[in-house]
C-alpha cells in the first residue's frame, strides 16, 4: 500500500478528472456563499497599500509581521505588478485592489488543496464515493470555508502544507521540507506538525498493515537531518533577512517584534473554551458561544439558562464530540491503523496544544494545520464503509453530511447579505458624514457591524475609503488594560488630523442588551460599566442613526481637558 501522502495514482483510471470534479464542486460553492469575515485582511491590504511604490525596507516595517513572514510581502509584489492593470479596468481604490490580490491568491489555493487531499485519500483504498464525501466535506468544515475566500494566508499556508505531505509520501525530502518551510513562513503555527512531518521523512518505506515498531526500527536518520537542515535554515534564513529589511539593530527589537505576532492575545479559561473552539472549527456556531461562556460565568446582564445552552447549538457541540469519538475508537479496534495513529496524533496533539497554552482556542483556522491528518484518518476509517455500514462509521458519515449541510446554509450568500442590511443601517446616515480621517468606534469587537464592514470590502460603502472602526475593548487582549489611554489617545490623533470621532451610543448604556454580544466576566480585567463611568463625563455634539446610533464627540475645552492627561496614563476623575 502507498504512502498516506503518495499521489501515483496508476491504479485509478481518471485520477485527475475525479480530483478535478471536487474542486469544480468546491468553487460552486463558495459562488454560492459568502464568509461571514474576512479576518486580517483589511489589516494585511492597509499595509500592502502604504508601502506600494516604496521599497519594503526600513525600521519598523510593517510588511514583515512574525506571523505571517511572507503574505504582506508576497501582496505588496503581486500588487506592485497588477495595480496597473486592475486601475485601466477597474475603478477600485488601491485597497480594494489590495484585497483582490489577496483574495485571488487564497481561492485558488483552496481548489488546489482539495485537489491534493482527493488524490492522496484515493490511495488510501476508500471508493471513489467516499473519496468525494471526505474532501467536500472537509472543505466545508467552518475554518476552511470561512477562510478559503478571505485573504488571509492560512489557505496558501494549507496548501503548502498538504504539498509537503504528498512529496514526503513519495520521498522526496527536500520539496516536502522546502513546502513545509514556506507553509510556516506564511503563518508560523504551521510548524507545530514538524514531529509527524519528521515522522513521514525518516521512515521513507512503510505500509498501512506493517506495525508501528518495525517502521520505526527502520528510521532513516539522515534523511531526517537532511529533512530538518534544510527547513529549519529557510526559515532561520528568512527570518534573519526580515530582520535586517527591518533594520533591526538589538535582540530587544527582534523580541518585541517577534513578540507583536501574537497580537495581543492573552485569554483565559482557555481549557474550558476549546470545549466550543474545536466544535467550531468544523461547524459555524454563530454566536452561541457567548451562551455558553454567560452561562458559565453567571452574566449578571444577560442570565442564560440550561435550556438556552440547549436550544443554542449544543447539539453541534455533542455531534462533534461523537464524530471525534467515533474516529479514535475506528483507529483503535484496528492493528493496522496504528502508524497512522501515530501520524495523525504528532500532526494533531501539537496544534491543540498550542492553542490552549500559547493562542486563543476560540478562532476555527486555529486547527487547520491539523486538518490534512484528519482528512487522511477520516478516509482511512471510511474505506470499507460502502460494504460494512458500522454504527460508527454512520455516525462519522452523517457528521460529515452535518458540516456540509448546516456551513453552506449558515454561509448562504442570501443569509449573509440580510445580515449585512441589518448593520449598514446603522451607518446608512453616518457613511457621508465621515472622512478619510474620520474614525467610528464601537464599543467591543464583537459588535455585529465589525464584521459585516469587514466582509464588504467591494461594497459602496467601503468608498472612497474604508470606514475607519475601532473597538474600545477586545475581551481576550492585553489591550484592555488600558483601554481608555488608547481611546484617549487615538481620538486626539484623529482630531489633530481635522477628523471628526464617532462612538457608538452603546457606551453609554449603564447595562448591555443581549445582541450586542457583551459578556460580563468574559475577561475579568474589565467590565462594562467602565464605559458609561467613562463616557458619561464627555461632551457630544452631534448624533447620527437613531437609537443605535453614533454621537460625535465634541472637540471642546472640556473634552480636551479630560482626555489630554488620559492619553499620558494619567486617570482624571469623573467631571459629571
């Protein structure tokens, strides 16, 4: 039997047009559904514009990111060489060609990606239908779709990922490690899989019935040195050049630069969290996790019940658990599946690991450097499925017809676009109000309108230029320590640059209503009655939209009297 990774395909007769067909239905799909956001994006595509007719060097560059070594710089190429192009036949601002150079990257690396998993899970000796279910399905997990039309680097990433299992598989060591180094390069999580990667690399000849101690009797140490050697220098190599694009000149500067790739992130409870983060990687749960953390934390604002819990997407949360269950105890009741137990367990445990101790467990693309393992065990429990029907292998196949069928509705293009009415009405009145320089903040980032701007990137009221948003607090970063001194501080910098600042009207609500997603106790170093006791000694002089609307601050005496010290970390006590 071939490698999980091997793509010699001899023994099927329509190899490439059977992989082809799965990317075929995959871009049917993303036609016909819309991502809830973009994520990073707009950051990434701000970036690339500032720096676009300049060479990508000096301090501080914001080109090169820890996280994503190579995304803004790969853009800021692209776009350097279609802008001219995309300016004759199109009337888009410099960013939004920035996010469709972004975008344009992303997509096809998903139908790529698919193509790849269809053609390494055929030789696992699955039929052609369970083929087809595995790599639709698994494209359709929440984190693949959500990201795969976005332009973020996670898809690209992916891609690379899945090319250097298939070049290990066939032993090919210096492709599989030059992939996997670019795939880290592209965003530095991807090297949690190294261990199974080494795995795959320092046994060059295995099959599925050999047992797990006679392949590892047989390790091949040079090729894992050659293996290592040559990622671990592309990526120390790169590394080094961006320091030194970024005129880094002290190890303190390469820390602290190294340290922003985090963005932040500081949560807690995060062991609890991945209780609903896992689930969400393959199923869109919505919202329904601030349920569940209300619940929990006893939300004093907004009080949860057990039957709410239930009636939210629990039932999610128990099918994942059940799909996950059913998948160990398939690998396990076979001897022969434990070398890909083994594999699949060093591509996976790392990730997860990660997540809980080091990232946040709650965003879906967290897990996708594990998902090429999944695919391939997934497919690997299914393969006798059409002649044997156990009870768990159904209940594996109807979770994979679960994700399938709840993400394309929950991401229907039609859904999407009535979300998007409900939040642009809010800003309906406000969009001609505001310019270039203007800056509109909310109250958290989870407030709904956050997301729907985000994701229209190419809509009319991302014109002429975005709008400038900004969450006053993020639940889950160390930024909400001072969270004021940056309000404080970023609303003098607008008005220094003639812009106007609006604030959502939320903020001086003393309780938060339900749908705006606030949970009390979420991130214990803040709560939200610091923002009416904050906002309640500031002058307004204007407002906009209604109930829900925005009030623009005053730039009077009073206001800069209060904020002035503020933003020097000086607290002034309430006026009012």
């Amino acid at each position: 039997m071939a490698s999980v990774a091997a793509v010699d395909v001899s023994n099927n007769s329509n190899p490439l047009r059977n992989s082809l067909w799965v990317a075929i239905v995959l871009a049917i799909i993303l036609l016909c559904t819309r991502a809830v956001e973009l994520g990073d994006t707009q950051v990434y595509a701000k970036d690339i514009v500032n720096h676009l007719g300049k060479w990508p060097f000096g301090p501080a560059n914001s080109l090169w990111e820890s996280g994503h070594l190579l995304w803004r710089p790969l853009g800021w190429v692209l776009l350097s060489l279609a802008a001219p192009l995309l300016s004759v036949v199109t009337d888009w601002t410099p960013f939004m060609q920035a996010t469709f150079v972004l975008i344009a990257v992303s997509v096809p690396c998903a139908l790529i990606t698919v193509v790849l998993w269809h053609r390494m899970i055929t030789r696992v000796g699955v039929s052609k239908s369970v083929a087809f279910m595995v790599t639709i399905a698994m494209a359709c997990s929440h984190g693949f779709l959500l990201r795969a039309p976005s332009g973020s680097a996670y898809l690209p990433g992916l891609l690379c990922l899945t090319g250097s299992l298939c070049f290990l598989g066939t032993g090919r060591i210096i492709g599989g490690a030059v992939l996997y180094a670019v795939s880290a390069l592209l965003w530095l999580p991807f090297i949690l899989v190294g261990p199974a990667l080494l795995l795959l690399a320092a046994c060059p000849s295995w099959k599925w019935d050999t047992p797990v101690r006679e392949i590892l009797a047989k390790v091949d140490w040079a090729r894992a040195i050659r293996f290592i050697a040559v990622s671990a220098g592309i990526v120390l190599l790169m590394y080094g050049l961006a320091l030194c694009a970024r005129r880094t000149s002290s190890v303190r500067e390469a820390k602290d630069w190294y340290a922003s790739g985090s963005h932040g992130y500081s949560t807690n409870l995060n062991v609890v969290r991945i209780a609903t983060g896992l689930p969400r990687s393959f199923l869109y749960l919505g919202k329904d996790g601030i349920f569940y953390k209300r619940y929990l934390l006893h939300d004093p604002y907004s009080p949860v019940t057990l039957w709410d819990i239930v009636h939210a997407s629990l039932w999610k949360i128990a099918a994942f658990d059940l799909f996950v269950a059913c998948l160990l105890y398939e690998l396990l009741r076979q001897p022969r599946s434990g070398w890909l137990l083994v594999l699949s367990t060093a591509g996976v445990a790392p990730v997860v690991l990660f997540a809980v101790t080091m990232l946040e467990t709650g965003s879906p693309e967290r897990y996708l450097p594990a998902l090429p393992f999944v695919v391939v065990a997934t497919a690997w429990v299914l393969r006798d499925f059409p002649a044997t029907h156990r009870v768990s292998q159904v209940a594996i196949a109807a979770f994979l017809l679960c994700v399938v069928l709840t993400n394309i509705y929950s991401f229907a293009a039609p859904r999407v676009a009535a979300a998007n009415s409900e939040s642009l009405a809010r800003v309906a009145d406000l969009r001609s109000r505001l310019s270039s320089v203007s800056s509109v903040m909310l109250a958290t980032n989870q407030d709904n309108l956050e997301g729907t701007l985000n994701r229209l990137a190419f809509d009319k009221i991302s014109t002429p230029t975005p709008i400038r948003l900004y969450d006053l607090i993020e639940p889950g970063n160390t930024r909400v320590l001072t969270w004021r001194q940056d309000f404080a501080a970023r609303t003098l910098k607008v008005w220094g640059s003639g812009g106007d600042v609006w604030v959502s009207k939320r903020v001086w609500s003393p309780r938060p209503v339900p749908a705006w997603n606030w949970v009390e106790g979420d991130d214990r170093r803040v709560s939200w009655k610091e923002l009416p006791q904050l906002f309640s000694t500031l002058n307004t002089d204007a407002e906009s939209g209604g109930p829900d609307g925005f009030l623009r601050l005053a730039r009077d005496p009073t206001n800069l009297a209060l904020l002035t010290p503020l933003a020097a970390g000086v607290e002034v006590p309430n006026s009012k």
